[in-house]
C-alpha cells in the first residue's frame, strides 16, 4: 500500500497454517485497495496475566487524532470463517465531490463479505434556497463480489467534515 492510498476498509487475517488460503484470498482481492489480506503471525495469546492499571484509559481518545472522524479508524470483527476473519473499518469513509471539489463523509454500509468490486459515485444535488443555492452531496454505493454478484447497493447523504478547533 502506497503512503498516499487511504487505508483499507476491510482486513482479511487468515491462520498461519493456512497458507494456500492466504494465496487464494490475496490473489482474489488483488484488484481491491479497499481489502488488504494478511497472514496471522501471533503465537498464542499475548495477554498474560492481568495488570493493574493506574487510570481508566477509556475516558478519552485512545486511537488517532481527537477529533479526526475520517482518518481516525478502528476495526470490528464482521465475520469468523474457516481459517480467516474479516475485520471490517468503523468512522466514516471519504469522498470527493467531482463537480465542486468539496471533502466529504459518509458512513459506510456494514458487510460481512469484502467486495471485489466497488463503484462509487457523488452526485452533487443543488437545491434553490430563495435567491442563493445550496449543494448537498449523496454518495451512491454498489458492493459486488469478485464473481460480479451484488452484495449491496446504496445512496447515502454525505457531509462535509467541520473542523472543531
């Protein structure tokens, strides 16, 4: 993944002793950015024993920046198949507008099965507001399998980030 690419929505973690099933899934993702496949390299479980911790850590922002809704992900687990999991992005994803350039985010449609295939497409819908005109933004979503079967089709209204300073 280049530095520049967003990071992927969905995480395929196969079993260590599962390697032909690493091959299989990276090979059927290989045209999906959105999907990174990887192989678990953990051996057993790293939590030891119990340690006594001097504050509670969820009283505030424990993962990226506070405030920073579309940059700031973390992963739930979708779906336990045999020999792998798929681990899927929670926040909001991003988009740009073709047409006025504006940043945008929308909450991603939850699915079990990472796509093949995405499309995604803004349609930037102006509505008249007395003599000035307004834009809202709704994103457009088909998920497809890597076969072509539809997983799920979408429209979904978009904002524009507000930084909170």
């Amino acid at each position: 993944m280049s530095p520049d690419a967003p990071p992927p929505w969905w995480v395929v973690v196969t079993r260590a002793d599962r390697p032909g099933l690493l091959d299989e899934l990276a090979w059927r993702y290989r045209f999906a950015p959105w999907v990174e496949v990887f192989a678990d390299r953990r051996r057993g479980e790293r939590r030891r024993h119990q340690e006594s911790c001097p504050s509670d850590l969820r009283m505030g922002e424990r993962r990226g920046v506070p405030g920073d809704q579309i940059h700031t992900l973390a992963f739930r687990l979708v779906r336990h198949g045999d020999g792998f999991e798929v681990y899927e992005a929670t926040g909001y994803a991003s988009a740009q507008c073709p047409e006025c350039s504006a940043m945008l985010m929308f909450e991603m449609p939850r699915s079990g099965e990472p796509p093949g295939r995405l499309n995604l497409h803004v349609v930037h819908d102006r509505m008249p507001m007395e003599l000035q005109y307004r834009a809202r933004h709704i994103v457009e979503l088909n998920l497809y399998t890597s076969g072509g079967r539809p997983l799920l089709a979408s429209r979904i209204l978009a904002r524009i980030p507000v930084d909170v300073a």
